[in-house]
C-alpha cells in the first residue's frame, strides 16, 4: 500500500513538473515581444483666472473634461538585470482623442449660450522606461510591479482638427508622464501573455495658449492621465 502512494505522488509530481511551461524563460538576458492597450484617458484641467472671474461675476459658463477611449500598440525590449528585476524599453504609437466641453458659451455674437464640445486628437510615438519588479514564480503565474516614465512626441497637428484661423484650442508636441502599474506574467507553452492595469500621468502642460479664443481664455494647465489595461505577448 504504501509503496503505492509513493508511486501516485511520484506520477503527480513528474505531472506537476511537466506542466511547467517555458521553465527559465524569465533568465534570458533579453528577450522580445509586443503588446495591444485600450486606454481610458483624459485631460485635468486647471481653469485660468479668466475662468473663475466669470464664475464671480455670475455667468453659469462651465468648462468639464471629458474620458475617452483611446488605442496604442508597440513593440518590448526586455533587459534582465536581477533574479527579480528586469529594464523594459516599450516603444509604441498611440491614438488618442481628448475631449472638453464647453458649456453655456455665449458665442461672439450675441447669439443664445449653447453647449459645445472640443475633440483634441493626438497621435503620439511614445517611448516608455520602465522597471520591472517581479515577484517568486509560482507554477505557471507571476505576478509584478512596474514603473517608469514616457516621453511622447505629437505627431498630428496640435490643434482640434480646425484650418488654422479658427482654431480655439491647441496644444503641446512634447509630453513627459509618469507611469505605474500591476500585472502578471502567465506563461504558455509556446508565449509568455501577461495582462497589465497602468496608471499614466503628465508632467507637462498641454495647453498652449490661442489669442482670441475664449475656449483657450479658461484653461490655464492641461495635463494627460490614462489608466490603461495593457496586453503583453512576449
């Protein structure tokens, strides 16, 4: 009987140990991958002198930033440097389209206040550094922390989507953020997927100032915030 048992519990563990999938993957020095991301993203808005003087004088005008759902796509450069710490250099591009609204503006000439909404559309090549801490390897699992920063560079016109004698808004080509976030690794016979939940948020001011423009008039910073869920095939 007992050698028995001793014969079931060696077949479970040869199991176990088969099951195993991609064993020492994470000890390359480098490997390579790719990855899909949905964003939720926004601008914080910080509203200028101009903004709460109207407030003071009792006009009901309002100006709110709205979420939106954006997309990014890149490519993974994995560097290992520690049992648990590894250097991600992430390269992507992204689509974004931010939006303000505008409520109760009362138009230049005269007219009934009316509601409006600003679409400020970015396509951005973004080249996130990031740290990698990983937990102990548990099976085919192993959960991790990251964090790093992103630079971005607007590749679209800055503006939203207006000839340039009537744009009311505009902003920066260059952004930096500060990222961080959680995921974990799973590891397939074939891949390693790793969903991933990262938080984004500029350093940057966004808004560059339009003469002229009353929307422009109301914001005196503008910065990017996303929270991403990313997935990561590598």
């Amino acid at each position: 009987m007992a050698f028995l048992l001793l014969g079931h519990a060696a077949a479970a563990q040869s199991q176990k140990i088969k099951s195993v999938n991609k064993p020492g993957y994470d000890d390359k020095p480098v490997h390579y991958g790719f990855y899909l991301a949905m964003p939720l993203t926004k601008y914080k808005v910080d509203h200028s002198q101009t903004y709460a003087d109207q407030l003071s004088n009792g006009s009901n005008q309002a100006l709110n930033a709205k979420t939106d759902i954006g997309f990014y796509t890149g490519l993974v450069l994995n560097v290992r440097l520690a049992e648990y710490l590894d250097a991600r250099f992430v390269p992507g591009v992204g689509f974004y389209s931010r939006s303000l609204e505008y409520t109760n503006i009362v138009p230049q000439d005269g007219g009934e206040p009316t509601n409006d909404t600003q679409v400020l559309q970015n396509v951005m090549i973004e080249l996130p550094v990031l740290l990698k801490y990983k937990a102990k390897r548990r099976d085919n699992y192993r959960p991790y922390l990251v964090a790093g920063i992103k630079p971005g560079i607007d590749m679209g016109k800055g503006n939203n989507g207006a000839t340039e004698d009537v744009t009311e808004l505009q902003i920066e080509k260059f952004d930096l953020a500060l990222e961080y976030g959680f995921g974990v690794d799973i590891f397939y016979p074939f891949f390693k997927f790793a969903p991933e939940l990262r938080f984004s948020h500029g350093l940057l001011n966004q808004h560059k100032p339009v003469q002229g423009s009353d929307y422009s008039a109301y914001i005196q910073k503008l910065t990017n915030h996303n929270v991403s869920l990313i997935l990561f095939f590598e």
